[in-house]
C-alpha cells in the first residue's frame, strides 16, 4: 500500500514538471505576472525577482511539489533555483502553478542567494485565480484574496514581508489539502 502511495505521489509530480523548460517559458511567466495588476509593479520597484514558470505539487496523504527557476538581480539572470517542499496532512490530487518572489533590496536577495534557503512557517503568497479568493503559504495562516486569471489578472498586494514579496498564478489541476509544510529553495549562481 505504502508502495502504491509513493508511486503515485512520483508520478503527479514527476508528470507535471517533466516537460523541458525553454526561455520563452520564463518569458511567458514574467509577463503573466506583469500583466497581473499590482504584481507588475514590483518589477520596476524591487531589486531582483526569483520566477519558476512551473511549480509542479501532488500528495495522497503525504505530499511534494518541486520546480525549477531563474534568480534575476536588477533585470540580469545571476543564477537558477530549485524549490523542493514536503507537507503531511489531509490531501489528495496534483495541481501546477507559477511562482514568482520578489526581492525588496540586496540583502532580502543575498539571504535567498545564501545557501540553501527556508521560508517560515507564516509567509504566504498572493494566489492568482480566477475568481476565487484564495491563497497560498508554506505552512499554515492567512493572506490577501485576489481575483482575474491568467491572461487578465488582478491582484491585492500583501506589500514585502521580511523583504519578499511572492505571487502566483495557478496553470490547472485540482487539489484538497489541509497539509503542514515548508518551501525550500536551493541556489546555484551562473
């Protein structure tokens, strides 16, 4: 049974972040979330961004979700990144979603570009659906509603929390959780 659950978890986030990332992915990330309302403000306002065109999640029961992205200082592409999570809880399907976690000033981006990189429990994420008031977090509390969709989004910004800022915007899936969890995030300049 454990065998089937585990094989099941590989394949929905395996099979959703599988396909080949290319620039133009990136590039129809970014201006997702510049065409996002309030989001797109924080492009000309903040010192660097880390974009994940895809976030690949899935969980019976225990959960993962994983994706790849670029770190982006001032408009220049300085390294990639990776986010890795794991929650355990009441959960069940797969869903795929884009990220993007905006850096206030230099030292909100050498503390993500550090090492291998944690948020706490509290930070949450503007979450772009349409017409849902939703959101999302690493582990538990509560945040701004939004409403739009990918191609006419708008956002309520929850403003730079410890220095970051972060959004995103669902791609398709369907999931139920009630998990605990945290995002980690590895770096690798370039």
């Amino acid at each position: 049974m454990h065998t089937l659950i585990k094989s099941t978890l590989l394949f929905l986030v395996v099979g959703l972040t599988s396909h080949m990332t290319w620039a133009d992915e990136y590039d129809a990330a970014i201006k997702s979330f510049e065409e996002a309302g309030e989001s797109g403000s924080y492009f000309e306002n903040s010192y660097g961004y880390a974009v994940f065109p895809t976030i690949g999640k899935g969980g019976i029961g225990i959960g993962g979700a994983h994706g790849s992205g670029r770190v982006y200082k001032q408009g220049e592409i300085i390294g990639t990144s990776s986010m890795t999570q794991l929650t355990i809880g009441f959960q069940l399907g797969g869903e795929a979603f884009s990220q993007i976690i905006f850096f206030e000033n230099e030292s909100a981006l050498n503390n993500f570009t550090s090492g291998n990189f944690e948020f706490s429990a509290d930070a949450s994420a503007v979450a772009i659906t349409a017409g849902a008031s939703a959101t999302a977090n690493t582990g538990g509390g509560t945040s701004a509603g939004v409403s739009g969709g990918k191609n006419n989004a708008t956002t309520t910004s929850l403003g730079y929390r410890k220095g970051m800022a972060i959004f995103t915007i669902a791609k398709g899936g369907l999931m139920y959780q009630a998990t605990i969890g945290g995002q980690k995030y590895s770096f690798s300049p370039i």
